[in-house]
C-alpha cells in the first residue's frame, strides 16, 4: 500500500517504543528497571480519582464544547491569574487530548510550508517531528551543559532569519531539567521583541522544581510578548494524570479558534470525564503535589550522586522535571563482546541487554552522547539501577 509522504519525514516516538520493550521484558519475568518512563510512578490523588467518579453517577457522559467545559477553561484561567499573574478569558484557552495535542494542534493551526522553527537542543522529541507533519523545517540550536542547557540571547539571535514563525521553549526541560530564571528569560524576551515570531512555551513541568529554583512564565517577566506568545501545560505530570489525557494552551483568541477548529476535525471534545476530573485537579487540595515534588527531589539527588560517581561519567543536576540526562561520551566508541558501541543507542542497547537497566538514547532528543534516566520511580530501583550500570560498565574494553 502506498502511504502519505508525510509519514516517510516522521520518526515514531523513541521513549514509546523503549517503554514498549521494557514492560515486554519485564511480562517475561525479566526483573528490569525502568528509567524509560516519563510519567510519576505515583498514583492519581483520591480526590481527583472521586471528582471522575461523580461525574460518572451525575451522567457526564455526553459530548462538551470542543474547546473545553467552560469551568475547566475559568479553573485553567484562575491558576494562571494566581500563579502567575496572567489574564485570560474562555475564548484564550484550549482543553485537548493531552499536552502533546495542544502541541499539535497549534503546530497545525500556525505553520506553514517552509515556515522555520528554533528548537533548542536537547528537546522533547517530538517538538521536530509536529515542526515537519506541517511542511515546516525545524532549526535545532544546540545548548551547552556548562550553561544549564540554555539557549543564550546570542545563539536564538543568531538563529533568527526572516522565515522564522516560531520559537519553542521549554522550562524546565524534558530531557534535561535545565530551566530558565527569570533573568535568562528577561534576556531572551529582549531579543524576541525584536523578531516578530511566535514564542511557543511549554511549561508542562512548572509545578515540579527544586531546591531555591522558582519558574517563571516569560509573559510575567515581559507581557508585551502576549500576542505572539501560547503557553502550554497539562494535568499528566503534576497530578500523576498520564493517562488521563487532559492538557491546553492559553493564547491569542484568533489561534486558539484556528487550533479548536483543528480538534473539532480530528477528536472533537477531550473526554468528559478526564476533565471533570482534571478540573478538581487544578482547582482542589494541593497537597499530593507537594509530597510528590519533595520525593521526586530526593531521587534527583540520589540518581545525580550516583551517576557521577561512576568514571568517565558527567551528569547536570536538574532543576526541575524529573530526569536526569548524564553524558557518556568516555564510553562511545568502546567494545563488548566484539561489538564496537559507536552511539548511545547502541549504549542503551548494552544497559538493556547487560545490565537489565532500560533508558532512553540521547539521539532523538538532539544529544548524540546522552542517555535520558526518568527518575520518576522508587529510590530503592534508582540505587539498584544505578549499581548495575556501574558494574556493566566496568566489562566495556
């Protein structure tokens, strides 16, 4: 069968496909740790769990409005309004499927043809993929470690060129957790100002920061940029609501409409459901995110310890989310068992086989000698995980 030209120009989801492999192995019975997965390993919060509960006994079972019930969308508005200081009404917001199909969905309703779109590196590894489904080139800028993984002013200025449409930021970040302050942001807005594309934020793990880190909204630090600027987010991470499937974007009313005008044609309404349970997630007890937040920290420096006491190894200690992306270029390159391990696909591939140890490579995040570790899982698996690493590493000649 003869199939779209735009599936040949797309990669399917690496981080899926690792996770896929993981759980097969452990259904064999393989006592595998799991560093693959990027969602918390915590359950959804009762109250929220409830919340879907009633709706269910109340018959909220029928189709909503395509953007989103409307106290969802004024929830939604109220956490920005708190948090953040920012002002949106209904006809600003989108409910969709997920934060990747709010994503989507503005990538679909903004991009044309040509149309050029600054991704810092490391990124989520989807932002390139959505970038080509619509015709549009992706500009990868590579970050460097020993700034945080930041873009600087001067490299984003130097990638802005009249085909410019959009810019993706992403604070704090998957793969890294390098996040931005409110300086570096105030930096960045400066040159934005100058430029008249589109500023796409991806703040999905705004809640999850540690130590003295406080994230900030780039429209807090330089409102000016509202027009052009659509934040995204999500209850999948904050409220461990994976599979709840409920995430939105805020921005100007006339590219919200073009993007619910998208999702009207593809999934129509998210699921009522989910939403009346992601609205007592927004609006109810805040409590869970912050047991959840303080353990997630623990793991951080547990995980960061560990992998930087193994030789050769370099690992950035994150400032939010909740991976750990260390740099094992001192072992590219090396030989088992007469296989030469020339990229971190094949490393991963020997952690996997060796060490029953399951990651993701750095390849699809734009970080050929980084391996991804999702600590979103028990510090007891961070320890055991880390100790096999350490061991199979030791066999590579």
């Amino acid at each position: 069968m003869k199939l779209s030209e735009r599936t040949k120009v797309i990669k399917p989801s690496v981080t899926l496909a690792i996770a896929a492999k993981a759980q097969k192995l452990r259904s064999q019975g393989v006592d595998l740790v799991n560093f693959s997965a990027g969602e918390p390993d915590f359950d959804t919060p009762e109250h929220i769990k409830e919340a879907a509960i009633q709706a269910l006994r109340k018959g909220m079972t029928k189709y909503t409005d395509v953007r989103g019930i409307e106290p969802l969308r004024a929830a939604i508005a109220e956490k920005y309004r708190a948090d953040y200081g920012l002002s949106y009404d209904k006809d600003e917001i989108l409910v969709s499927c997920g934060g990747k199909h709010a994503l989507y969905n503005v990538f679909q309703a903004l991009l044309n043809e040509g149309d050029e779109v600054i991704i810092p590196a490391p990124y989520w590894v989807s932002y390139p993929d959505m970038a080509l489904l619509c015709g549009a080139v992706p500009k990868i800028v590579a970050t460097r470690e020993d700034n945080g993984f930041r873009i600087t002013p001067e490299e984003l200025r130097a990638a802005l060129t009249p085909r410019t449409r959009a810019f993706v930021l992403n604070s704090p970040s998957n793969p890294t957790g390098g996040a931005y302050s409110s300086q570096d942001l105030e930096a960045l807005a400066r040159v934005l100002k100058t430029h008249d594309c589109v500023i796409l934020s991806d703040d999905i793990y705004d809640k999850i920061v540690y130590d003295d880190f406080r994230f900030h909204s780039i429209l807090a630090i330089e409102p000016k940029l509202r027009e052009r600027t659509v934040i995204f987010n999500a209850v999948s991470k904050t409220y461990a609501m994976t599979g709840w499937r409920i995430g939105y974007a805020l921005g100007p009313a006339a590219l919200i409409w073009a993007a619910g005008k998208i999702q009207s044609q593809s999934t129509s309404n998210p699921t009522s459901i989910a939403q009346a349970a992601a609205l007592e997630a927004i609006s109810g007890p805040q409590q869970n995110v912050t047991e959840m937040v303080r353990e997630f920290r623990r793991r951080r420096d547990r995980i960061v310890s560990l992998l930087s006491e193994i030789q050769g190894v370099h690992c950035f200690k994150p400032h939010g989310a909740f991976y750990a992306f260390p740099n094992f270029a001192y072992y590219l390159g090396r030989t088992v068992n007469g296989k030469k391990l020339n990229s971190a696909c094949d490393l991963a591939d020997f952690f996997l086989e060796e060490a029953a140890v399951a990651a993701v490579p750095g390849e699809d995040f734009g970080a050929p000698h980084n391996i991804r570790f999702s600590y979103a899982t028990s510090l007891e698996e961070v320890e055991k995980g880390c100790k096999r690493l350490a061991s199979a590493l030791k066999k590579l000649a």
